[in-house]
C-alpha cells in the first residue's frame, strides 16, 4: 500500500488518523450483536442511500453507502452519546485506498448547492453519468420545514456500496470496558473452536481520556 500522505502529527489532538463505523440498533440487533455480525462477515454492508442525489438518482442503489466518521479517539463520547458504545477503527489510509473520502458540504441555498443540482438535473435520465458517482459523498446542511440538518460535527466519510476488510485491516474496536474482559475471552473461545475470524486488536472505551486511548493502542 502506497503512504498516505495525509497523516496528522501525534500532536495535533484535534485532528485523526483513524476513522470509526460505530453500529447501532437495527432491524431489532442491539448494537453488540450488529458487531459482531459485521467482524464475523468482515464486511460493513451499505443498508441505506446517502447524500443529496439518495431521492432524485435514476438508480437508489448507487447512492447506497457505509459510514465512518473521523472524530479523535478521545472525543467519540460524542458518538457514542447519539449512536452506540461500539464500534470498527480502521486507518484512514486503509479507508481511502478502499475507495472512501471525507464527505462535501454544500448548504443548502448556496451556489455550490445550486450547482450541484443543476448538474443531478441533467443528468436524471442517466444512471452512467460521473455525478452520481459525487452526490453520495455530498450533504447539503440546512432548514427544511420545521427541521434542521446539521451534521458537520461528525467529521463524516463514506464509500459507495460495502466496505470489505480483514481481520489485520481492523486498528482496534470500541467496547464498553466493563465488557472489555468477555470480549477477549469470546475471540478466545472462537480461535480455540475455529469459529470464525479472531480479532487480537486493542479494545478502547468511547470514554476514555486521550492518554488512554494512546497508552492502549501502543500496548497493542
């Protein structure tokens, strides 16, 4: 894998390396288990259509993505409060030579906005066209009726369609830590039984401080 040139010094605590797919309740799993799907299968799969073009491309599909935000390691309580306690880490590298990249914002009203949809339009009747290859990596933020989209905050990614990986590929997960202990003992059971793909990574808490986070990821 050729370097990434976009890494951030150690220093630079408001910046990130590693981007995060935290899961979440869905189709009745709790959070937990939809991890553990996703580590047995080694695949994220795209579920849902994102960005500005999900309702108006002449293909839903092409707008299907998986997520990943690039907030620091010791700031994800932020996450964790919105979506859940757990949580895939993966290098940003990893993530961009996979196809994923940080997500546009165009504001609503404003020209890039505008132009942007100018270009949807003319393409509505061409599923081909390199536009909806853009859109699902655009959001456009604003007021819309009685609510509001605002998400900036979450520093997010994307990458059309699944995001496939491998065991080694994963930098750590995000766990609670009174769980930390029975998560290690599972992968333990798996590896002894030949279950499944064994995770060895280091396991943090979306809690912890910074000098937490640093000091485990080292360890590992």
């Amino acid at each position: 894998m050729s370097p990434f040139f976009g890494e951030s010094p150690p220093a630079w605590t408001d910046m990130s390396n590693f981007v995060v797919h935290f899961t979440r309740l869905f189709n009745g799993k709790k959070p937990y288990w939809n991890m553990l799907g996703i580590l047995s299968q080694r695949r994220i799969r795209a579920m849902s259509a994102f960005g500005i073009g999900r309702k108006d491309a002449p293909n839903e599909k092409s707008q299907y993505a998986t997520c990943f935000s690039e907030v620091p390691l010791h700031q994800l309580s932020r996450l964790a409060d919105k979506r859940s306690k757990y949580g895939i880490v993966f290098r940003k590298d990893f993530v961009v030579h996979r196809h994923g990249n940080p997500i546009l914002y165009a504001y609503k009203g404003g020209q890039l906005n505008q132009s942007i949809r100018s270009l949807m339009k003319a393409s509505k009747k061409d599923p081909g066209s390199d536009i909806w290859k853009i859109t699902p990596f655009i959001d456009a933020p604003g007021a819309y009726g009685k609510s509001t989209y605002f998400f900036e905050w979450e520093r997010e990614w994307r990458k059309i369609g699944d995001f496939n990986f491998d065991t080694d590929d994963v930098e750590c997960l995000i766990i609670p830590q009174d769980l930390h202990g029975a998560a290690k003992s599972f992968f333990i059971d798996v590896k002894q039984e030949n279950l499944g793909p064994v995770y060895n990574c280091p396991f943090i808490d979306p809690y912890w401080s910074r000098v937490k986070i640093q000091k485990t990821l080292n360890a590992g």
